[in-house]
C-alpha cells in the first residue's frame, strides 16, 4: 500500500437532509448505508455500516478480517475528514483488535485504541487519520448524539455533569483513552437487530442508547457500581465490572465478599452461575489477556509481566500464557512503529499498574 495518505470525504454517509421526508415518526430509522474498505486484493475483507435515526443520532459499525499470511502488520487505511451539522456527542469503542489514531488538530499524536478504552469527543467536525494492527481482527463501534438531543434525552444538567466527568464539556475536546467496562461498552454492540421491522428496529436501538448513557452515568458517578440489594445476577455484574477496572495486587475471595455483602461461596456461585467461571479463573484469563495486549503495544520484559500479574515464576506464566493463546508470549511482541509517550501509554510497570491506562481522566 502507498505511504501517501488518502483523504476520503464522506460527508455523504452523514448527511441528515432526506432525515425528514424518510421518517414520518420522531426516532424512525433511516436505511442503514453500507460502504466496503478498498484494502488490496488478498489483504483483508472490511465494512463500515451507518444506521441513522430521524432525531439525529447515528451507529456505526466497523469489521475488518485480516489475512495475516499476506497483508502488513500494520495498513495504514487514510485520512476521513468529515463535518457536522451540529455539534454532537461522540463516543468509539474497539471490541477486538487494536488500532492508532491521531487528528491533526484535536489529537496530534498517534494514540493507540484498544478494548477497554473508549474514545469520547464533543466536536462539530474531525479529520482522523488511522493505522490498523493486523495481528488480531477488528471490530468497532461508533455512537453520534447531537448535543440538542443528548440534553433532551438526559437533561442538561445530567449531560453537562457527565461531559464534564469525562473531560470533555468543552467544545472541540477529545478524551481518547477513558477506561470503561466492556459490559457498558458493549451495550452499543448489541442495541442494533435488522432482523425487527423498522418501528421495532427504531426502538430496539433507542432504549439501548439510553441504556449505554444509564450505565455510563452511573459508572462516572460511582466509578464501581455496587449492588448489595440486587438479585444475584446483578451483584455477579457488579463484581464483573470490578474485576476489570481494578490494577494491582490480585484481590481475595474474602475481600470480594466483603466489598459486595455475600459469603465468599456464595459470591463464586452466583458468579458462576452468570459467567460460567469463577471468579479467580475469570480473573486469570482477563490478566492473561492484559498481558497480551502489553505484549502487543509495550516492550516490558515477559518475566516483569508475568510477575506484575501475579506469577511467581516466569515459566508458569509462559505456560498459562500458551495454553490459553495457542502460542508462546514471544510471538505478540509489538509491530506497530508508534510514538508511545507517557501521555499515550502509562508505563504500567514502572508506575506500579499492571494495565495499560493512556490518559485516563480522573474520577
């Protein structure tokens, strides 16, 4: 693929100006537009859909299957400049794999997406410019609320407290890398079925944007949500959420239970019982994952990993580490070439963290 970076106009994905006469019903939904990447022949198959509501809001999904046998570890898919009606309300999250980003305006350095970190943005218009990491497929989502209608869906001085909680109150601000539970994020993934007839449709997808601004809300304000007088599933959620925004030292079963108002065997049930694991089984795989990703974007030596997740010797690390990826940590070293500075990626070793936290606004 050509260094030369390619500039794509595609206002037209957005524009709302047949929003009126294509929806007779505030919230309808407007046909959902489909545009396929233009990777080289045998690199990769890739979508990006945009499904848009009458009362401004807009969906976006993207999928990208790599194939890793022939394409680049990393492609550089362009620059997309785009402007808005209006200001909005924007938030990106990435599902799987991991990518960087910059804007030569609003975010000019490269910044580094992954699961986990969500960029959020109120902005009236962007130009991003973004690289793809091939070793791993990726999905993304994308949420855009005119700021009219997020006051009118929250209240002005809800919308204003949360901005304002995620850093970003100020208009043309950019928080690119706040940490939030995937059980919120994915909420957006999931709030979409064109299975349903358009009104079922409309207001499948609308009750799931206000119940990904709930969640949101709700994890801004208490930064853990702890449920002690809801059912056991939504005590095994809280506990969930927990275990993956903690850093550090590994929490015990006796402390959990302390925290979230059951017995120790009780919480492991009702934890299992939700998520088919246990916690400490659930908390080894999501530890393991981390370390991945700090394979993937860092250069930690592996025996500092494994110890700052938690194993005594280096070799049961390698061990855990190949059973559950099929191979060894060596093989996800790092191919992307990018200016990782402290204000990108928290260098999780030195600073005592054992999760990557790239400017992460303070709760």
């Amino acid at each position: 693929m050509s260094d030369k970076v390619q500039v794509h106009k595609i206002e037209w994905l957005l524009d709302s100006s047949e929003v009126e006469d294509a929806a007779s019903e505030v919230g309808a939904v407007i046909e959902t537009k489909e545009v396929s990447y233009p990777y080289p022949e045998g690199w990769a198959e890739g979508y990006s859909s945009h499904t848009q509501t009458s009362d401004g809001m807009e969906l976006v999904r993207s999928s990208h299957r790599f194939f890793r046998n022939v394409c680049p570890p990393e492609i550089n898919v362009g620059k997309f400049s785009v402007k808005l009606a209006e200001p909005v309300f924007a938030v990106t999250i990435v599902h799987r794999g991991s990518l960087a980003i910059s804007d030569p305006s609003l975010l000019p350095k490269k910044t580094l997406r992954m699961p986990g970190l969500d960029l959020f943005a109120h902005i009236e218009q962007y130009s991003l410019e973004q690289s793809f990491n091939t070793k791993t497929d990726l999905e993304l989502s994308a949420l855009m609320i005119p700021m009219s209608q997020l006051n009118i869906l929250m209240g002005e001085e809800l919308a204003s407290s949360m901005l304002n909680t995620i850093g970003i109150e100020k208009f043309n601000s950019f928080n690119p890398s706040l940490k939030v539970p995937p059980s919120i994020s994915n909420i957006l993934d999931d709030c979409l079925d064109n299975r349903l007839t358009d009104k079922l449709k409309a207001l499948r997808l609308h009750s799931g944007v206000l119940e990904y601004l709930c969640s949101l809300s709700l994890y801004l304000d208490s930064k853990v949500v702890t449920l002690h007088n809801k059912p056991s599933r939504s005590r095994a959620k809280a506990v969930h959420d927990h275990l993956i925004t903690i850093d550090g030292k590994t929490p015990t079963l006796a402390g959990l239970s302390k925290r979230f108002g059951a017995s120790p065997n009780q919480l492991n049930k009702e934890f299992m019982d939700e998520y088919h694991e246990s916690i400490f089984s659930f908390l080894t795989n999501h530890r393991l994952e981390q370390a991945k990703y700090a394979l993937e974007l860092g250069h930690q030596p592996i025996k500092v990993i494994s110890h700052t997740i938690g194993y005594s010797h280096v070799n049961h690390f390698i061990t855990a580490f190949k059973r559950k990826f099929g191979l060894p940590p060596g093989a996800f070293r790092s191919g992307l070439s990018i200016d990782k500075t402290d204000q990108e990626i928290d260098a999780w070793v030195v600073r005592g963290k054992w999760t990557l936290v790239p400017q992460q606004t303070d709760q």
